[in-house]
C-alpha cells in the first residue's frame, strides 16, 4: 500500500491523523477483497495498523 502523501500517492492537504490513515488502511483491504491478513509495520505502519485496530472494537 502506498500511504497518504507517500512514494506516488495522493498528497492532499487534509487527512492527516492517525484515524485516517487507519481507514485508508482498510479502505485498501476492502478493495482487495482481503479478509484474512498479517499486518506488518514500522513506525507510522505500525502506528497505521494500531489505528485500524481501533476503528474495528
């Protein structure tokens, strides 16, 4: 995944909290199809997937 104002992404000026990226997150696994994954990150990745794990309680 290419996250928000990253590599060759989108650089808007909004949605840049942690929530957002969150929902970028499992917008991208959505699109995917994906239901059964293994999460992996460093730093903001990391952060990224704790924000998701929130949103799903």
């Amino acid at each position: 995944m290419d996250r928000r104002s990253q590599g060759s992404s989108d650089r808007p000026n909004h949605g840049h909290r942690m929530s957002r990226h969150g929902k970028d997150l499992d917008d991208f696994m959505k699109a995917l199809n994906l239901s059964i994954v293994l999460l992996i990150g460093q730093s903001m990745g990391a952060s990224t997937i704790w924000a998701l794990i929130q949103q799903l309680k």
